[in-house]
C-alpha cells in the first residue's frame, strides 16, 4: 500500500479529504484523523517490513517536521479509540 492510498484510506475514514490531513489546520477532528494516519503508516511498515522515514510522512503531510509525526503517532497511541483505529485501519 502506498503512502498516498493510506492518506486517501484515512480521510475517508474520518471523513475528511485528503487536503484536510496535509493542511496546517488544528481542529481536533483534523487532529484525531491525522493521528490515525501515523498510526496507519506504523501498521502498514508492520505488514509489509518497509518503513517510510518520519521525514518523507512529513512531506507528504504538508511538509511536517519529523519530530511532528513521532509526537503525533505518540499521542494517537495514547487515544482511548486508537484500539478500534488500529483495528480498523489493519
């Protein structure tokens, strides 16, 4: 699965578009959504051995700082429904 059709999987999901996830936008659904995303990517490098670094998932999420996609998968992890995001993103 390809990085793109991750983020096109997670604004659908969430119902949001793709432009929302790489847009400099806050709001808490933007930030729940864009949390999932980090975390799909993690389950996506689980099931197929590849990991994209934290720098190119930050490029390809309106240029974010690879600090900003560890804090942001940190935080998704912590999220009392990151165990049905997981299981719905798997």
């Amino acid at each position: 699965m390809l990085l793109s059709e991750v983020i096109d999987y997670t604004a659908d999901l969430f119902d949001i578009t793709a432009l929302d996830l790489t847009a400099d936008r806050r709001k808490k659904h933007i930030y729940r959504a864009r949390a999932a995303l980090y975390i799909g990517l993690w389950i996506r490098t689980e099931l197929t051995g590849r990991a994209p670094s934290y720098s190119m998932v930050g490029r390809s999420v309106g240029d974010r700082d690879h600090t900003t996609i560890m804090h942001g998968a940190g935080n998704g992890e912590r999220d009392p429904l990151f165990p049905v995001l997981f299981e719905r993103l798997k």
